[in-house]
C-alpha cells in the first residue's frame, strides 16, 4: 500500500501500528480487505498515509499495517466510521487471533524504521539522546549563522524563530537521518524482528 500524499501538518500526527497474523491459505483475501481499508480512509480528512508489511518469513503470518493521521479528531472519525467497521468485520474471522493495536504520537514518530517488522519505539533514554545528538548542533548552526541578526529582535520573536527552523530541521532533515545512523542501538537486531 503507497503512502497517500498530503500537505496537511504532521506535527500533531497520531501514527497506528496493527499487527494481525492471518490464517494460513487467507492472505490474498486479507490483502484485498486492508488494501480496500487504506482506499476508505485515504478519503477521510487527516489522512496522512498507510503502508502495509507482510510477514518477515513464511513460517511467521504476522502482519503488520501503519497508518497515520494529521490529529487525534481524525483518527477517532476514521475509527468510529461505518465503512471501517464494515471491513473491519469481513478482516476479523482471517485471523488467528485478534489484532494488537498501538497508538504513538509526539516525538515517537520521529523513531519509526520503515521497512522494519516490527516497529517499537525505543527506550525513551536512547530517544531523548538522540534527539539532544540532533537538536545541539541544529540550534548551534542556526546561532553561528543568524546569532547577530537574531539578537536584534525582542526574546519573543527570536524563540519563536529558532524554535520554528529547528523543529522542521529536526522533523524533516535531521531525525530521518539520526535515526537511520543509530538504528543500530536505537533498534537493536532482536528487536527489529528480523530473523
């Protein structure tokens, strides 16, 4: 499933993790009914995008679908729709047990690996290090190059500027690129699901 394009903010985002393992012989059913699932909620405001992974090996029937919404409102009016309910419904007798949902949001969806099965943020002393690993020079550039011109501006209008490049420097540049060279820590190889 490609992530759906969007130009809505994704500072507010709420991002879903749903791990379901399908019956054996059900895939290609299960495939179509999630497929079907992303094509309704793509239509509903805050959509920000869904991918779906399947299972890591043939002997694992693990699934795991990761979808995002721009805010809380969206996603509980995508949640309590009737057009989910109804696939929800034809998904569930597919499965071997029920799905495990997980709800993340803030800075946690700065820590996702795609491509990852399964996604679990990190313990949140190896997030706020790499966090402060990215924000430090972020905030040290942005003083070195702008320092003269910023100090000429009350306090107000100067926080309210560095925090604002910062903080698309950290969401857009930065946090992509520090999580994917400390992958190793932040998501050590039994963690990643990877076998």
């Amino acid at each position: 499933m490609p992530e759906s394009d969007s130009t809505l903010s994704e500072e507010n985002a709420v991002t879903v993790v749903i791990s379901r393992r399908v019956i054996k012989g059900q895939e290609d059913r299960f495939e179509e009914l999630s497929s079907e699932m992303t094509q309704r909620a793509s239509r509903y405001p805050g959509h920000l995008g869904a991918n779906l992974f399947r299972p890591s090996s043939p002997n694992d029937p693990e699934y795991r679908i990761i979808f995002k919404f721009a805010d809380e409102a969206s996603l509980a009016s995508w949640q309590s729709s009737e057009e989910r309910a109804e696939i929800l419904e034809q998904i569930e007798p597919l499965l071997v047990a029920p799905s495990e949902v997980e709800t993340m949001s803030g800075i946690i969806t700065w820590f996702t690996m795609p491509g990852h099965n399964p996604v679990k943020p990190p313990p949140k002393y190896k997030m706020t290090l790499v966090s402060w690993l990215a924000l430090y020079p972020a905030v040290t550039l942005v003083f070195f190059l702008f320092g003269d011109l910023l100090a000429q501006l009350p306090l107000l209008a100067r926080t309210f500027i560095v925090t604002a490049v910062v903080m698309v420097a950290m969401s857009y540049v930065l946090m992509p690129r520090f999580t994917r060279w400390f992958a190793f820590w932040l998501f050590p190889r039994h963690e990643r699901g990877e076998r």
